[in-house]
C-alpha cells in the first residue's frame, strides 16, 4: 500500500518570534507572513507557546483598561482579561503548546486538531524543535486527490485486507465517493470494509451499491 | 476617528451558488487563497458562509450520511452522490453572519466571537453581500501609527472631548504603547485622559503616569457593555 501523506510533506515553514516581542509586532507577522500561528520560542530557540490570531483579536473585543473582575470569574475569563491588556508575545501566547510531529500521518494532525478544536498544530522535528506548522487547510489539501489515484489506494487496501478474496469486489470512485460492489457472486462483506475504505486518503464517503443494476459509471 | 468595516473589508467578494459542489468549493477556496466564501441566492443576498472548518466536518459526517443515504432508494443516483460529497448549501454555516459596512471594526470583533467564527458577510440594507470581512483584516487597526494616535490623543480626547488645556500633558506613543506624563488639575481629568486614550483606534496599552493636583474623589468603574468600549 502506499504511504500515508505525513506532516511534513503538508507542513508549511514555522513563523518564529521571541517572547518580548511587542503587539503591533506580531500583527505585522501574522499578515506578512500570511498566518494566523505565530510560535514562540525561548532564547535558545525551544517552542514555548503560540500567539494567535485569535490572541490578538481580544484586545478589539474586551475592555482591558481598568477593568475590575466581574464577582467570581472563571479561570477563562481570568486569562481573557489578561491578553487583552497585554503588550507582549509572553503576556499573550497560550501554553502549553499542542504539537506533533514531523514524522507522523497528517491524518493524526487532522485528527488531533479536531478533537482539541484548534486550528493549528506547531509541527517538531526529532530534536524537538520547531519544524513547522499544519493548520486546517493544509489538511484539507488530502481531500483533493483524484478519483483515479484514490481508487488504486482502495484497491491496495482491499487486496492487503482479503487477499485473494478482493478480486471479487469492484471499486468505484465518484468525485471522492467510494462504492464497493461484488463484480462476482463471493461470500464478503462488504459493509464491514466500509470503515477502513473510509480511511483512505481523499475518501469523503463509502457505501456498497444498491444493487447489481446500478451503472458502472460515474454521473455527470 | 472610528475606523469601520468598510475601511478594512475585502470587496468586491468570492461568491458560491447553493448549488455549488464539495470539490469546487475546496477548489475556491485554495486558488484564491481564502477560507471562507459566502453562499448567495441569484439576487445577490447571503444564505450563508461555508469555510474550511465546514468542509472539514463533513469529513466527520461522511460516515453516517453514507450510511442514511444507502437506505433511502428514491433519489435519482446523481443527485445522491453529489449529496453525499455535499453542496454549499447543505455545508454551508447558516444563517450568515453579517455586519453592515459602516459598523466600527471592535463591534465586528465582538460579532464574531459571539457567533464564534472568523469572518462575516458584510451586507448592504437590502442584504446582498459587498464584502468580507476576517479577523485578520480588524486586526489592520494596530497598524496605524504612533503620529496619528498621538494626535488623536492629543487633539481630540484632551482637547476636543474633555475640553482640558493641553499644556500640562505629555502624549507619547510607541507600537501602540501610549505613555501620559504630566499634572492635572483634578483625579478625574487624569482618569478620563487615560480611558478615553484607552479607547482610541490602534492602541495596545496605556500607561498612565499622571499625577494630579486636587483629589475630586473617584470615578464611577467604566460601564461595560457599552456600543463603543474597547
């Protein structure tokens, strides 16, 4: 089977900055630069944190001047109020920051950014240091493959599951749709190799056909 | 000077029909190197906005709409594939958020943290899009400069708003940094100089080393949620 697309082959070059650097700094790097991730590293060059977007925008949002804590404030509110009036990379930057590594499946990164529901992930090569960033559309550049190769990864996948048993099954790719089908009468079940169909790079859904008489063909 | 969305806005806009497909969004949205595109009717007006973070979704989705879809005969075959790769309008985050051009850029930060997202529809009245506008493109208020928002402080606050002789004070502003040196006459000039200078278009912080000659007792704490605090 082929391998799986890793990080660093849709990593972009990290965006680097000190802990003292100054706001309006860092505003300019996020536009000159074209993104929303900013890495924060020490004096000796280790990542420390990340500044965002996001980060940044608090200060438009929340008053930062004077402003008295509202009776209890949770622990969010807290750090809210904080960025808001800060003027440096350290005042701003969450901690710690979420990584991954160079080494690992993009799907991994997808994955772990879905499920800490952030944006970006700073990228870290063997030694621990900053290699680069993945962000959301990095990933969804997995999505864009065509049928054609998405079908060849589905075949390898079905002869590396059954073995010879997968000369029974055909494979059809419709604008990244997968459909299984028994090409000849065989015992398989096919909606049990729905899931790891599913997991091939540039598959948004499989299913089996609905039936023998559906045609072989992609609409359109 | 306020600074609005229209100032800082991206117009004229990328637009999608409803009817446009899961591959020619992504495929949108990378040449032109944007996240987001807002989904309109034929008249112009927005039904929605689809961005990356819902095309990722539907990869989430996939697996059980694969699975509704496979039970569920009538549908002709090309309508359900398409479906299942899904089109703007079934992907698209809806109703749009929107804000009017003329609004000031922190009401437009606040909309979108509301609605957690990070770009509104900018509309006309009758609703039809004109623009778009990311959080990165608020962010464009902290690019101006020191000069001008000494002289807002300087010119507008203290002498056009709080109607105080300028002579006392000293305005200094580095990288947003405001800096107030000097003796007022009263706690509450001192106080008012500094919030108002708080609120000015571009400024990151305020230090206030102003001192003051007589104590007129304390200011209300500033009310929150007021159309124009930042």
């Amino acid at each position: 089977m082929r391998s799986p697309t890793l990080v660093r082959d849709v990593m972009r070059p990290p965006v680097l900055t000190q802990e003292g650097t100054w706001f309006r700094e860092l505003v300019r790097l996020l536009r000159d630069h074209d993104t929303e991730f900013l890495t924060v590293v020490d004096h000796q060059g280790r990542p420390v944190g990340a500044v965002t977007e996001e980060d940044l925008l608090l200060k438009l949002t929340r008053r930062w001047l004077d402003e008295p804590a509202e009776g209890l404030e949770s622990a969010g509110r807290r750090t809210e109020r904080r960025k808001a009036a800060a003027v440096t990379a350290r005042e701003l930057m969450s901690e710690p920051l979420l990584t991954i590594a160079a080494s690992r499946p993009a799907a991994e990164a997808a994955r772990l950014m879905r499920e800490r529901d952030v944006r970006h992930l700073a990228v870290l090569d063997a030694g621990g240091w900053p290699a680069g960033v993945v962000d959301r559309s990095d990933v969804l550049a997995l999505l864009l493959r065509p049928d054609e190769v998405i079908r060849e990864d589905v075949e390898d996948l079905l002869a590396h599951l059954l073995r010879g048993g997968a000369a029974s099954i055909g494979v059809q790719v419709c604008d990244g749709v997968a459909i299984l089908r028994l090409a000849r009468p065989a015992d398989v079940p096919l909606e049990d190799l729905l899931p790891d169909v599913r997991e091939v790079e540039g598959v948004l859904a499989a299913r089996v056909a609905d039936s023998t008489v559906e045609r072989w063909r992609c609409p359109g | 000077m306020r600074t609005t969305v229209g100032d800082v806005m991206t117009s004229p806009v990328e637009t999608v029909e409803p009817d446009a497909g899961f591959k020619e969004i992504v495929e949108r949205l990378r040449a032109r190197r944007i996240s987001a595109v807002p989904v309109v009717d034929a008249t112009g007006r927005a039904l929605g906005i689809v961005s990356e973070a819902d095309l990722l979704l539907k990869e989430d989705r996939a697996e059980v709409e694969g699975r509704q879809r496979f039970l569920e005969g009538r549908r002709s075959r090309r309508e359900r594939v398409r479906a299942a790769a899904g089109t703007a309008a079934e992907l698209m985050t809806s109703p749009a958020a929107t804000i009017g051009a003329d609004a000031p850029v922190a009401e437009a930060a606040r909309a979108m943290r509301r609605r957690g997202v990070k770009r509104l529809a900018v509309v006309d009245e009758a609703g039809r899009v004109v623009g778009i506008v990311s959080r990165g493109d608020l962010l464009a208020v902290f690019t101006r400069s020191d000069d001008e928002i000494r002289d807002e402080i300087a010119d507008e606050v203290i002498v056009g708003t709080l109607l105080l002789d300028p002579g006392p004070f000293e305005v200094q502003v580095r990288e947003g940094v405001v800096t107030l040196r000097g003796e007022a006459d009263r706690r509450t000039d001192a106080v008012l100089v500094a919030r108002l200078a708080a609120r000015v278009d571009g400024v990151v912080n305020v230090r206030s080393e102003l001192i003051y000659r007589v104590d007129d007792g304390e200011l209300a704490p500033a009310r929150r949620r007021v159309g124009s605090d930042g």
